[in-house]
C-alpha cells in the first residue's frame, strides 16, 4: 500500500503525452539510444534519448565519409596517372595479341569442350572492345568454335528438381559443359541480334555497318549448319529483319540465299515452317512492301514432293499384330524381356535422333503449304506493286497442290490481272511499263494452263477460252518487239533513256520462252481432245509472226509447228494444200479469236520465204516441216 501512497502526485496525463505510443513512434524514426532505460523512484521506466552523442556520431561519420571519398578521388588520381605514364600499344600489335589469344582459346576449347568451355567467356568479352577488326575477329572464331563444338541435339535446360538430385562425377561433369554451352551461346546469339541492327540504319559509321555484316554472316553460317540447336527461332528472326528492308545489300542477298538453302536441305520440315510462319508475319506487316526475291524463296520449299513412298519388297506393314500360337517362335523369359528393353532403347533412340514419321512430316509440310498459299491469295488481291510475277511463277509451280475449291476464285483474278494488263498496254503511259504488262499477262496464261494440267482428270470439262484467245492476239504484237529475246540475263548496255531495274533470279525468261511454254502447255500436255480449229489458227499465225522475228524466235516457233505436224498431221494437212480448199470464206488475219480466224479458208505460204532465210538452221527446219507434213499426208 506504500508504493499507492503518493498515487494523487503522479502527473499521469503528463506522461502520457510525453511517453506515449505517439512519442514512441516518433522516437523510432530518430536513431536509437544505447543507453539502458531507466525505472524513477514512482516504478515508470523512462527511455532516455541521449541527443548531444548522437548528432555527434553524426558529425564523426560524415567525416569518416569525406576521409573516403577523398582518399578514393586520390587513388583515381594515381591510376590515371600510372596509365598515362605507361606506353600505349599501338592497335597493330593489339589486334596481333588479339588474334593469338583467340586462337589459343579455341585450340584448347576444340581440344576438350568439358573442360574449357568456360574459356569462351574471354572470347565473348573481346566481342565488346573498342576496336572493330577484333570484334569482327571474335564474333567469325566464336562462330567456328560453336559449330565444332554444338552436339546433334537440342538442349534442354534442367529444372529445379532435377538440379536437386544426386549424380555421378561424370553426369555432373557432362551436365555442367552442356549448360554453360547453353548459356553462352544464349549470350552470343543476343549479341548478334544487337550488332545486326546496323545493317538498316543509313547514318550509321562505317566501323559499325562492317560489323553488322559479319554479325549477318554469322547468324546465317549458324542456321546452315546447326538448325537443330536452341535458340533457332532468334537467329530466324534476324535473317527475316534484313529481308524485311527494300534496299538490296550484300547482307540482304546472304540472308536470302540462306533461306534458300534451309528450304530445299531441310527434310522433316520444321525449319522451315518457321522460317515461313515468321515470313508471313512480316509481309502481313509491311503489307507486301518488300523486295520480289523474298517472296522467290518459297519456290525453293520442298513441299508435299517426297511423300508419294512405294511399298517396301522387303519389310511388311503390321508387323506387331498377334501371330497364332503354332507360329510363334519360344522364347525364354530372359529373351523376352532383354527384347522388351531393346525394343524401348531403340524408342529412346528414334526420340534423341528426332526422326520424324512420314505422317508428321506431311501434317507441317500441309501447314507450311497453306501459309503459302494464304500469302499468294492475299497478294493477289491487295495487287501491290513488283509481286505478281513472283506469286504467278508460284502459283504455276505449285498448281498440283491447289486444292479444287479455289480453282474458281483464282481464274477470276487471273482474267482480272491480263485485264488490266491489256488497259495498261492500250495506254502505254511509259515504255518502261509496256514489258512488264507484257510478260504479267503471259504468266498469267501459263498459271491458268498449269492449274488446268495440275487437277489432271477433274477438269477436262473447262475450257480457258479467255487465256486462249490472249495468247493467240498477243503473238503479233509480241513479233514486232524487239526486246522478244531479252531479259535481264541478257548482257547489253542499258538503255540511257529509261529508267534502271532492278535485276530479279527467277523471272529471268524471256517473252518468246514464255510464248513457248504456254503452246506447249495448251497442244501438248492437255489430256482429251483438242479444237482443231483452234490448232490450224495457231499453225498460221505462227509462222506468219515467224517472218518478223529474231533467228532464235523464228527458230522455235518453226520448232512448234514441226511438233504440231507429227501430233496432228491428219487435221491440219488441209492447211499446206494449195488445191484443195478445206473451208469456206475468207480468212481473217487481225481476229482475235483463233475460232474466229476461219484458218482453213486460207494456205500457208510462209514456209516458201523461211525457207529462203538468211539463216540455214531456219531453212533446214522449215524444209524439214513441209517434208513431215506431205509424208505424213501420203
């Protein structure tokens, strides 16, 4: 009861306010006090905050802080000048060190990759130096190490629990190189990625720009040669960023003869349906604005072409079903089950050699097939400028595969294209544009003529009357051109007057190849039978054309007529009698329409003048022709 005896002098409210939870707080943000607190004579213990000491630990640090910071400034000093006072190795001798140490790296990293793959590190460093021809040194000896050095599988990165489970020495041993391979590799890609983007700059240094080339080689000497490996799909990405520029360079036609060789060397296919997916993609992008030779490179894919595989003469299918049990073979347990385990290494195996199946392979081709076909369906409608050619060139090569649907759709854009081919020539705004019409037209024939060849028996019933009749009225045009025989392979000065173009590796052929190829298309490689009106008007009108053109044109178009005479001399002998009057009527030379021409109405005396040609293979070959024809009547 003494300790409650002086109860009314306490100041309760008084030190509430002073040593209170507020108070408290606000005692925590300030520095705490390592003085023990004290209990008063009235049993309430006091927290003593000792404020002198404390600023003056302050004070002592910031001192202590200025000490260093002046002591650090002084050993700055002494190095800057200890490095000024050594002698600077001229860059020469640099670049010789340079190319020592990464050849004593590789040698001893191709001597034993699980040893010293960690020495690649010092070579990834040297990619970074200040001075180029060593970056360009280590990215092109990075790039041979890996190639040597990256096994025939991918890599799969290890998880958590499997990095949580005890292994042998050599496991560990081998699992260490395979990760930090990994590793690296993930390193050096990115640093391609961020060297390459020179390549599309225009104001970049040349030290620059020289780099990113190697860094473009690099990456396409990698997708060659380990297309297998991680991280494809990043050095994909960069070869379809250089392609996605207009401008054509010496990067750009790496990246696309690249492309080309993955699509026709790759065999299961997945390569190259990224490759495309990530081709699509950007064309979609930059709404079809990108060089004619990108869109070349599918003509190089090996689509749905190996798959038709003949029965084997020495194995037979179905071979795990039950034989009878007069049929088996005894075995004993053991045999049995040493067999079962053979049977799943050799599955383990097939799994790690990444075979793949016949069946697979035709599913990613069929996939790859209609991304093709998407991106040339939607070129053709949106139309931009320097891409017809290319997607009818495809389109013809890939007719076989089209599936009967779209047959329709696509004579309609087709008609629609020599449309305006025909309206673009009628106008003739520039000279320039005149041969470019010319030979989108005459694909678009030989692309009709291929899709009807490529369904083989199901569309026997469709005549392309339309494609007939513009190639039969293109011929005389065509024989009065000068350029018939030309194309960019063609080595001649340019004309100064017009305008530079820019040289293309597909459409190289010339305007009398593609003339032939259609011919042949529509006499020779049709199944059923074939107008014969139609035939005697382009016997005519070939060789009335054949007067007026170069030897080489003259030449094959006589070839055509000979061919025509051996296939269907009996309808066509009418046409060299000059007694005997097949038709009736007149006939009429500017038709458009070779129905319409009425070709029996009229005698081919052409062949009198070629044979008086200046040429003599031009004589002998007409000569040959009249011989054919009279024989054949006989």
């Amino acid at each position: 009861m003494d300790r409650f005896a002086n109860a009314a002098n306490w100041k309760l409210e008084q030190t509430y306010e002073t040593c209170g939870p507020r108070v408290l707080k606000r005692q925590k943000k300030e520095k705490e006090s390592t003085r023990l607190p004290i209990k008063t004579a009235s049993g309430i213990v006091v927290q003593h905050v000792a404020s002198g000491p404390v600023v003056q630990e302050e004070e002592d640090e910031g001192e202590e802080k200025e000490e260093k910071e002046e002591k650090e400034e002084e050993n700055v000093e002494e190095m800057v000048v200890e490095q000024e006072q050594k002698p600077k190795i001229p860059e020469r001798q640099r670049v010789l060190e340079a190319k020592e140490e990464l050849a004593r790296i590789a040698f001893a990293v191709q001597e034993d990759p699980e040893e010293n793959v960690a020495m690649c590190k010092c070579m990834r460093e040297m990619t970074d130096d200040h001075n180029p021809t060593i970056q360009k040194l280590a990215l092109a000896a990075l790039m041979t190490l890996y190639k040597d050095v990256i096994p025939g599988f991918r890599i799969r990165p290890l998880s958590e629990e499997e990095l949580k489970i005890k292994v042998s020495k050599d496991v560990k041993k081998l699992r260490n190189f395979e990760q930090g391979l990994l590793s690296g590799y993930q390193v050096y890609v990115e640093k391609l990625g961020k060297l390459l983007k020179g390549t599309s700059r225009t104001d970049g240094s040349p030290a620059a720009v020289s780099v990113a080339k190697v860094a473009v080689n690099c990456a396409c000497q990698l997708l060659i040669h380990v297309p297998h490996f991680n991280f494809r799909g990043e050095l994909l990405k960069m070869i379809v960023q250089v392609l996605s520029v207009k401008t054509v360079n010496e990067s750009f036609e790496k990246c696309r003869t690249t492309l080309e060789e993955i699509f026709s060397t790759d065999e299961d296919g997945k390569v190259s349906f990224e490759a495309v997916q990530m081709l699509t993609r950007m064309l979609k992008a930059k709404h079809y604005r990108v060089h004619e030779s990108v869109l070349n490179t599918f003509l190089s894919l090996r689509l749905l072409s190996e798959l038709d595989v003949k029965a084997s003469t020495e194995t037979v299918d179905n071979q795990g079903r039950k034989r009878k049990k007069k049929d088996r073979e005894f075995r004993t347990k053991k045999s049995r089950k040493l067999e079962k385990e053979k049977k799943e290494v050799e599955k383990e195996m097939k799994e790690a050699e990444a075979t793949v199946s016949y069946e697979e392979r035709e599913k990613i081709q069929s996939e790859t097939l209609k991304l093709v076909f998407v991106t040339y369906f939607k070129i053709l409608k949106e139309r931009p400028p320097g891409l017809i050619a290319a997607t009818l060139e495809g389109l013809a090569k890939f007719a076989h595969l089209i599936n009967l649907d779209f047959f329709g759709d696509l004579l309609v854009a087709l008609k629609e294209l020599i449309a305006e081919a025909e309206a673009e020539l009628e106008n003739e705004t520039s000279s320039s544009e005149s041969p470019n019409a010319t030979r989108e037209a005459l694909l678009c024939v030989i692309t009709a003529f291929a899709l009807l060849q490529g369904q083989g028996e199901k569309m026997l019933n469709v005549d392309l009357k339309f494609f007939t009749s513009h190639l039969y009225s293109t011929l005389l045009p065509l024989s009065l051109n000068a350029d018939i025989e030309f194309s960019h392979k063609t080595l001649r000065l340019p004309d100064p007057d017009l305008p530079t173009v820019a040289p293309t590796r597909v459409n190289v052929a010339t305007q009398i190849e593609m003339v032939i190829r259609a011919l042949d298309a529509l006499f020779f490689k049709q199944n059923g039978a074939t107008n014969v009106s139609r035939m005697a008007a382009f016997t005519k009108r070939l060789l009335l054309t054949s007067l007026h053109m170069p030897e080489k044109s003259t030449l094959a178009s006589v070839g055509v007529v000979n061919k025509l005479g051996k296939k269907y001399h009996r309808q066509l002998a009418g046409l060299f009698s000059t007694e005997e009057s097949v038709g009736d009527g007149v006939y009429l030379m500017e038709a458009d329409e070779p129905e319409r021409s009425n070709p029996f109405a009229a005698t081919i005396w052409e062949t009198v003048l070629l044979e008086k040609h200046y040429s003599p293979a031009v004589s002998e070959a007409t000569k040959g022709m009249q011989k054919t024809f009279v024989q054949k009547q006989r």
